[in-house]
C-alpha cells in the first residue's frame, strides 16, 4: 500500500491528522538532522498500522517534507 505524507518536523506534539485515501499530516518532536525526523516518521507509522518498521520505505522525498512511502 502506498502512503501520502507531509511532515510537520520540530514540532510540540507529535501526532496524525487522517485526511482519507491514505494521505496524512505528521506531526514530528524530532529535527531533520541525522535522519532522525525519518525515523522518528517510520516509527510512528508502524506504531499506526500495526507492521514492523523495516516493512516501511520511503519511495519519494526523503529530504523534504512531501513523502511518499511504501508499507508491505
């Protein structure tokens, strides 16, 4: 399943917001040094659905704040 992301990164909260058709608004306490908003975002997305985080990739955007991810 192919999943719709914009990452809100260095926020106070860290959540999600749904809009439907797989698109969603994060919400990130981490910043986007290191990679660490990244997987800070594979982490609360496998939380979410329920799968590990190695079953989670980011297909497109992995530097910016639009991300398209792939969950198998």
């Amino acid at each position: 399943m192919k999943v719709q992301v914009k990452v809100k990164p260095n926020s106070n909260k860290q959540a999600i917001v749904d809009f439907g058709n797989y698109r969603y608004l994060i919400y990130l306490t981490s910043p986007v040094e290191d990679n660490q908003a990244n997987i800070e975002l594979i982490n609360l997305l496998s939380k979410h659905f329920g799968i590990a985080p190695k079953n989670i990739k980011i297909t497109f955007g992995a530097t910016g704040r639009d991300k398209i991810l792939e969950l198998t």
